[in-house]
C-alpha cells in the first residue's frame, strides 16, 4: 500500500479513496447541511413544570431529527444532556431569583436581558430559523425585522388573556396586546399551538403561515409502582391537586372546598404537590386561616419520575383552575391515571373534558365540594369514570401523534425556508 497517497488524501479530507478500490470511482453527492433553530425559552430551563417539560421534548426531537439546536433560556434551571443542542443562558441577575410562571416584574427583567443576548448572538451567528415560546415572539419578531431570520411561534397560551388572568389591574391594555398579538402570528413563518382554542385563534391572523397543533400528552411512567412513604402514611380518603399554586390556578377554591367537604368527610385528606416554597407557605397559613390545616398538606415540587404513584394513590384527583384557554398539561396524567377527575367547566378543560371522563362543575364553592363529596360517596361510578378516562386519552392524546406533527410541521418549514436547490453542500455520501 502506497502511504504517501494516504497521506496526501488525509490532507485533502478522502483518506483511502485510492488505496481502497471498491470506492475508487466515486460520485460526490449533494447534501444539505443541519438546519439551525434557535430556541428561545423565558423560562428557567429546566424545571419541573408545564412549559420547560415541552421546551425539553421539543427540544429532543428536534436533535433527533437532524437540527442542530441552540436554546437561550433564563439564568435559573438545571442544565440537562442533549445531544446536538448547545444551551445558552442570560447572564446571572443576583437579586432575580424564583421566577414563577405567568407575568411578574421578574420576568419582565428577565425577557428585557433576553433580548439584549439574544441580539448579540445574532450578531456572531446565524441561524435558519428561530423558534420564539410564549413571550419571547416578541424578541423573534424584532429579531426578524434586524437581522432577517424568519421565526416560528409556539403559542401555549394567549398573551394577553395571560396578562389578564395574572394581572388584572392591566386589563385596560388587552386591546392593544391583542393587536400586539395579531402582528406576532402574521409575521411568523409557523405557528405550533396546543389546545384548538388557540389553534382557532392562530388561523384567525395567520396568513401565510402553517399553522398545527401539538397537543399534550400523558407523562405517566408504570416503572414507579409503589406510593411515596408521605403518602403511606396518611389516612383516609385522598383528594389530589397537582400543579403550580398560581391564583388562577383557584388554589383558594379548592381549601375552601375542601373546608365544607370536612363536615361530611372528616377523615378525608387534601393533598397539593407543586409550588414555590413562597407559594406553599401562603397556602399553608390560608389552611389554617380556614380550619383545615391538620388535614391538608402541601408537599411542594414533586418527582416527576413519581408522578404515577401519586396519582394513583389518589382517590380524586382536582383541577380547580379559575380561568384560560390553554389546557393544563396534568390533565392529561390525571386521566391517564385511571382516578376519577373533577374539574371546573371553563374552556380550558371543556375542549378536552366531558361529563363522560370528568366530573365538570362551576368554579364555585358549592359546586366544587359537591362534586367531590359525589365521588368519595360513589366509588363503584368513580372507578368506571377513571376507567373511561383512560381508555379516552391513550386513544385520542398519545405521544407518537405530537412528535410526529412537530415532525411535519418542521418538515413544511424547512421546505419554505430551503427550495430544493439552495444551501446544498458536496460531501462525501
């Protein structure tokens, strides 16, 4: 073997060609290279609630289908390992800390430093393509109109409904975030929703751009079968919520429901996991404003990996929520779990509940305890409701149906933003 031709194709990047002669005639091929995406996330990436949950799955599947990903995320989280995904983060802000979900001044502080990063990575790179969850269309849109990246909106809830639900004294600006709002999804390339309210509403403005929806889906794992030991040891009836502690979440409904559920089920337990340690500690002095502390307890953030065991330990499982478009992601767990559910009759929970796999009530008082008392006194209609709500979910939510509409969705896109003859590369095959 000549190693003086090796050498000289090792220097030129074909070793062997000549030395190997079953590939001595071969073709150079067209072929693309990686489509960048730029996620952007204002969220702490990652933690343990709704959105990072579905900023990680995108996230995975974008990696694994061939997309070389960058995501710019908020200081607080906890890094995980993605494979061809490199995380970037806003510089630290020292008295910004405990970020919650929906609008805050901390997350006003936050989005701002975003965007001041966000702009100077797009001055050192390029991307294809920018992928902008919740707020940070606002960033992508701006992003657009200075540097020409076209950018896709992940819309997991209507901004101005969101300020309206966290902040009420800003209702007066909803017209003008509505019309914020049309502008961002016209000037998108894509708009990925998860619920069809907001689908409904993406269309509304879009024009020309694709428009799906990716809807959630059950994160129950059967690996953890056995009920966690704070759960072992409580007594009597279980009444579940889990999820943040955010108000429009009706976390004040709930003890207040549970209150007059006391008097005809006294043993019965109120259990919330979920929370901010400042959350958890509010509700817990509300508990005791309100008589129920001995029999209530908030236990914080939760293991996902345990999720199945603590449903499953429950004997109803409750979605209070007070107001929203967007449905909440444990909903699909809660019925996955096979406990019977009760959950408020707003459009959050309308547009995949029914009275068939649910229990719906008003989001009163009266109502809601009611309701819950119904299915501690009816357990044999419980368990065939739990059982419906099963078989439902896993027929109409799975998993494979949400990673193959991201699929297509990103398939569509990167046929707009490449023809079939652009940005072609020749490398070997």
């Amino acid at each position: 073997m000549d190693f003086s031709k090796t050498r000289t194709h090792l220097a030129m990047g074909i070793p062997w060609v000549s030395a190997c002669p079953t590939i001595r005639n071969f073709t150079p091929q067209p072929r693309r290279r990686l489509l960048r995406v730029l996620v952007l996330a204002p969220q702490p990436f990652f933690q343990l609630r709704g959105t990072p949950i579905a900023t990680k799955l995108l996230l995975e599947r974008l990696s694994e289908g061939g997309y070389q990903v960058d995501l710019l995320t908020l200081h607080e989280g906890t890094d995980v390992d993605l494979p061809r995904c490199q995380i970037h983060r806003i510089p630290r802000i020292p008295w910004v800390k405990g970020i919650p979900p929906g609008f805050s001044i901390k997350k006003l502080i936050c989005d701002v430093v975003m965007l001041v990063t966000a702009w100077q990575l797009c001055r050192k790179q390029n991307w294809d393509v920018i992928h902008a969850i919740e707020e940070s269309v606002f960033i992508a849109w701006l992003l657009k109109k200075r540097f020409g990246i076209p950018y896709v909106y992940d819309m997991d809830s209507s901004l101005p409904e969101q300020l309206a639900d966290t902040v009420p004294v800003a209702r007066s600006l909803i017209p003008l975030a509505q019309r914020f709002e049309a502008v961002m999804i016209a000037g998108s390339h894509g708009v990925m929703t998860m619920c069809k309210s907001l689908e409904d509403l993406a269309r509304r403005y879009a024009k020309d751009a694709i428009v799906v929806r990716v809807e959630d889906f059950s994160l129950l794992s059967d690996a953890n079968a056995e009920a966690p030991a704070v759960l072992e040891s409580l007594d009597g009836p279980i009444i579940m919520y889990v999820g943040n502690l955010q108000s429009y979440q009706g976390i004040d409904l709930l003890l207040d429901s549970f209150a007059k559920v006391q008097v005809i089920h006294p043993h019965a337990r109120l259990v919330i996991c979920g929370g901010s340690p400042k959350d958890v500690t509010r509700y817990r002095k509300y508990a005791r404003y309100v008589g129920i502390d001995r029999r209530t307890h908030l236990l914080g953030v939760c293991d996902l990996s345990m999720l199945m065991s603590y449903l499953k330990r429950a004997d109803v499982l409750v979605s209070p929520r007070l107001n929203g478009r967007n449905t909440p992601m444990k909903i699909y767990s809660y019925l996955d779990s096979g406990t019977p559910v009760v959950a408020t009759q707003i459009p959050s929970h309308s547009q995949v509940l029914s009275d068939n796999v649910a229990v719906m009530v008003s989001p009163n008082v009266n109502s809601m305890s009611e309701a819950i008392s119904q299915v501690l006194d009816c357990p044999a209609e419980g368990i065939a409701m739990g059982k419906r709500a099963q078989q439902y979910v896993r027929d109409h939510f799975c998993p494979d149906a949400a990673l193959e509409t991201i699929d297509n969705f990103y398939a569509e896109l990167k046929m707009q933003l490449r023809p079939a003859t652009a940005d072609e590369e020749t490398v070997l095959a």
